[in-house]
C-alpha cells in the first residue's frame, strides 16, 4: 500500500468515525433526556463487571473498563500513527513537521492559558486547564471531508498532522500532570515489562502475540500504580517494530494499524461517545452554564485553540522558520485551526482525568459540546464560504475583449 493511498484510506476511515461519533454522542444525549436516563447512568456507572487470575481480581464499573480498557486500544493505535508519522511519514521530514509541529504547540498553550485566566481565583478548578487542548481527529476530519475537492489535500495532511502532534501533547500532559499516588512496586513491574518489549523489538520479533501478551500484564501493572492504564498503549505501540530489519518492506506495524483502526473508529470511540456524552438537560441550570469550567473550556476550545495555531502558524512562516503547504494560505489555516477546537473524545477523555469525582462532570460537558460544536459550525463555514471565493477567483482566466 504506498502513503498516499494509506492516507486517503486512514482520512475516509476517520471521516466515518466522526459521523459515528457524532451519532452516538446525539443518541446518549436523547436518552438522557427520556424516561430511560436512570437505566443509561445506572447501566454505565453501576453496572460492575469483574476480571481475576487467581488472588488478583477487578471489580468496576462498565465506564471504567470503557474509559481505562478499551481507550488503552485506542491509545495504542495513536502511539502507532505517531511512530509512522515520526519515522516514514509527513513529520519524518523536519521541513514538513516544523509548521505542524508549532501549530500544535501553540494550539495547546493558547487554551491552557485562556482556561487558566478563566478560573483564576478557583484554585479546585485550575486541574481541569489541560481540557480544552485537545483535537478530535475524527470529528475534524470529519468536517473537512464535507468540503470534500474545495480543500487541498496538502490541508488535511496538515490537520491530519496537527491532530496527531496534538494527541501526542495529549499523551505527555497524561502522564505528567495526571498521575497520582504513584505504586513504586507496580511501577518497577511496567519498566520491567517494557524492557521486555523493547528486547523483542531488539532480537526482531515480528509476531504481534508476544508483544499483545506482555502488553496486557503492562496493562494491569500501569492500572494498580496510579499512572493511567491507556499510556500502556502507547508504550506498547512505540516498542511495537515499525519495520522488518531483515524486510523493509515488510511494515508489521502498519499491518496492526490497518487492523486495529476500523475497530477502534467504528466500535471503541463510538461506544466511549456513547458511555460519556450523555448530557440530562434539566440538570444544566444558568449556573452550570456560566460556571468557570464551562466558561474556560468553551473559551478555550472556540477562542484559544483556533488563536494558538493561527498566531505560532503565522509567526512560523513570516519569520522564515517552516512554510505553509502547498495550495495553503492563511485563510485556509485559521479554518482548519477552528475545526481543531473540537475537542470532544480527547476533551471528555482528559476531563474524566481532571475531575475524577462527577461533581463537575456536568460543566465538562456542557463546556466541551459547547465548544466544539461551534468550532466545527464556524470552521466549516469559513473553509466553505470565505477561503474557496478567494481560491477560484485566483482561478479566473480573463479574456480579452472582441473588437
């Protein structure tokens, strides 16, 4: 499969994920909303489902295998893209990922910065200012596709790799700023089991199943030492060979990538949409509407991600330190910048991190929906009616008048 066809590939996928996403999120929110909301949360949150071996037994409720299980797949399959991109793909080349690359970077300051202001003087808020500095690739791409041929395609790579730089910020915001009472014991363990995978990586195992096997008691170890289970994932995919020393054309990695995404976009993320979106409207009062952790996330999401981007992309060009891509202007980046203020997956995702006691869980979402809503409405429109007026106009072939 060559990069290109792999990319169009990986975007349809995405594309449809979005609409998943999107559906499932709109259905947990009707339900909510319906004489059904009692079995929805009960379902979700009292609903105990447990795993042993021998002594060691998990007892918890079905969102949190959701949320610590399933999305530990889901983060495995965003350890490998990143890897890809690093190592083969559009960010392997430095020319290529400077201007994502600080386009993200801004795109994650800009909002924690906004956020913070926000709640400045609510210091048992302040936890919650990594919120509103993710993307949701899918959602994004999502709306891009609408556009379908308006749009260069050298702009949903760059959105494809902002997305990505954008999770991998995610991942390092994960594992610094929200890892608590840390288990030096189970800690040990997971060194021990990563060590494990980077030898098979060494010797040139290509098998998945041995790699899948030591990624599982990883699993467990990250989930009893206080480090979140998902970045379990992410150790695996970066152990995981990227290539075959004795086949470079045989690309192991990619074949698990292949399998793995249409799983984790049409089943994993819809189901975590599902289990966490729905939002009880009788619930959402004035108060919660103009709380500091509504107002933060949502200013940060409409107002800082699509700022941090548009400003570090313009200063990054106008200083001569990357280039915008090919068939891109400024127009068109500020656009894709408001579409990477749909936060939702990775915005609920890191909000459950946050604040872990639901008492707040409520402003996260009416933030997040909020925000990211109106990022994907206004971006869509900007991309549609005011960057593609200025593209055809350029297209334009005057003619000169007959006598």
């Amino acid at each position: 499969m060559t990069k290109k066809t792999f990319f169009k590939q990986f975007s349809h996928v995405e594309s449809l994920s979005g609409a998943l996403l999107f559906s499932a999120a709109i259905i947990a929110i009707i339900i909510s909303n319906t004489p059904l909301q009692a079995w929805y949360h009960n379902f979700f949150t009292r609903v105990h489902l447990s795993f042993g071996i021998g002594s060691f037994s998990i007892a918890e409720p079905i969102q949190y295998w959701i949320n610590d299980g399933l999305m530990a797949i889901f983060f495995m399959l965003v350890g490998l893209e990143i890897k890809r991109e690093l190592v083969i793909g559009e960010l392997s080349r430095l020319s290529n990922a400077l201007l994502p690359m600080v386009a993200a970077l801004g795109g994650i300051i800009v909002p924690a910065m906004i956020y913070l202001l926000v709640n400045k003087g609510y210091s048992q808020f302040t936890q919650g200012w990594a919120i509103p500095t993710a993307t949701d690739i899918a959602f994004s791409l999502g709306v891009l596709s609408l556009l379908k041929s308006r749009i260069p395609t050298s702009l949903k790579i760059f959105l494809t790799a902002l997305a990505i730089l954008d999770d991998l910020g995610a991942i390092i915001v994960i594992a610094v700023f929200y890892t608590t009472g840390l288990s030096w014991l189970l800690v040990i363990a997971a060194l021990f089991c990563i060590t494990i995978l980077v030898l098979f990586n060494r010797i040139g195992i290509m098998r998945f199943t041995p790699y899948a096997l030591v990624g599982f008691i990883l699993w467990l170890c990250v989930l009893g030492s206080g480090i979140h289970a998902t970045l379990a994932g992410i150790a695996l995919a970066f152990a995981y060979p990227l290539q075959d020393k004795r086949n470079h054309l045989h690309l192991p990695s990619r074949k698990i990538e292949s399998y793995l995404h249409p799983w984790v976009a049409y089943a994993i993320l819809p189901l975590f949409a599902f289990a966490n979106a729905g939002v009880t409207f009788s619930r959402v009062t004035e108060s919660s509407l103009v709380h500091p952790i509504t107002l933060g996330i949502f200013a940060g999401l409409f107002f800082g991600k699509p700022l941090g981007i548009f400003l570090a992309s313009w200063l990054a060009v106008k200083s001569k330190v990357a280039n915008l891509p090919n068939g891109v202007d400024f127009s068109m980046i500020y656009g894709v910048a408001l579409l990477a203020g749909i936060g939702f997956t990775m915005s609920l995702f890191v909000g459950n991190l946050a604040f872990p006691v639901g008492s707040y869980h409520l402003m996260v979402k009416v933030g997040v929906f909020g925000g990211s809503v109106l990022s994907g409405i206004v971006g869509y429109w900007v991309l549609k009616y005011v960057t593609a007026p200025q593209r055809y106009a350029a297209r334009i072939v005057k003619t000169p008048r007959l006598p």
